[in-house]
C-alpha cells in the first residue's frame, strides 16, 4: 500500500509538470501486468489527474477572483482569491451562468486533449463567451477570435482573460457569433442527421 500511494503521487507529480497526457504510460511502467477491471485503475488515475489539471489551470487565473461552481475540489484554491460557489444545477442553473458569464473557462480532461467538450457546444448554445483549450478539432469546428477563443499555455490564458475582462465588448460580439454557429451547424439534430447520412453511405 505504501508503494502503491508513494508510486500514484509520482506520476501525478509527473503529470501536472508535463505538457500532454502521461499518466497511462507511467502507470503501466509502475504497474506492469496489472488487469483492466470495471474500475480500471489507470482511468481512476486519469480521472484524478484531469481533477488537478483543471485546478492547476484556474489556480493560474486566481488574481483576477473568478467564481468557479463544480465539487468541494475547489475549496482547496480559495485562499488564492478564486470564489467556489458550490455545484451548479443543470437545466436553468447552469444555463445562466453559462449566459451571465463574461468569460467561461473550457478545461477539457488532460488524456482527451484533442475533442472538443460537449461544454463547449452548450455554452455557446446559451450565448456564452468560451476561451477554450486549444487543439486542431476546435479550429476545425470555428473561427478562433472571431466564434470562439483558444488558449495554448497557463500564460496564454491569464494574457486572454485579462484583456477579455477588460474588453467585455469584444467577448460579447464573438459569443453572438458562436452561438449562430452552433445554431446553424451543431444542433443535435444536425448531428444525428450526418450521422444517419453516414451510415446510410457505408451501408
């Protein structure tokens, strides 16, 4: 048990000072041969890691006291001036503070660095202004500065959040932008009808 504990925190140590996902690999190199359960420990590990991820990344962010809603996880960064406002109900909770928003953080979990979330189609939905973590599927999907923003690194995304805090009006005109986007290209239900069209083409 002691190895067990002592070899999960070096690899999340590990995790949280590298640049794309590790954890996995570093698992498989502490662990080798261990069986994949319903309760895949390696996922567990995952899970864990994407936790301090995203609390590494609005740590970054705490100088400007944004409010974070979500698990009492974020307690633990309070003190560095980030207000936790508790979990955020779905339906109409969480549709306005996507709306009211000036800026919404997209912190997609660190091993699924290259699909954009599910969060950022309904923020964008509610009218909201998403800066994202950048990857090629969200060029793809939208105009970066003009649909939506993205940020690179810890640095890029305090730059953004500030000069977006200072120019609200930038923020709001790209939010009415995307969410005409998602209105006109990214409806669930034009989802389900690309996705009947392509399996009709494979049949």
């Amino acid at each position: 048990k002691v190895y067990a504990r002592s070899a999960i925190e070096q690899i999340l140590s590990a995790q949280s000072h590298a640049n794309s996902y590790v954890a996995d690999a570093l698992f498989a190199q502490q662990f080798p041969g261990l069986p994949t359960t319903p309760d895949d420990p390696a996922m567990l590990l995952g899970e864990i890691a994407a936790s301090r991820h995203r609390i590494q990344v609005i740590q970054k962010l705490a100088d400007l006291h944004i409010d974070v809603w979500g698990d009492a996880g974020w307690t633990s960064i309070e003190q560095a001036g980030v207000h936790y406002k508790g979990s955020a109900g779905h339906f109409h909770q969480l549709n306005d503070i996507y709306r009211g928003s000036l800026i919404n953080i997209d912190i997609g979990r660190i091993y699924q660095s290259d699909i954009v979330t599910m969060r950022v189609f309904d923020v964008l939905a509610c009218g909201g202004f998403v800066l994202a973590a950048h990857c090629d599927a969200l060029a793809e999907l939208f105009q970066i500065g003009q649909e939506i923003d993205s940020w690179r690194t810890l640095e890029e995304l305090h730059d953004k959040s500030t000069w977006y805090l200072t120019h609200p009006e930038k923020a709001k005109t790209i939010a009415i932008r995307g969410r005409e986007k998602v209105l006109s290209h990214h409806t669930i239900q034009q989802r389900i009808q690309k996705l009947l069209i392509s399996l009709k083409s494979e049949a």
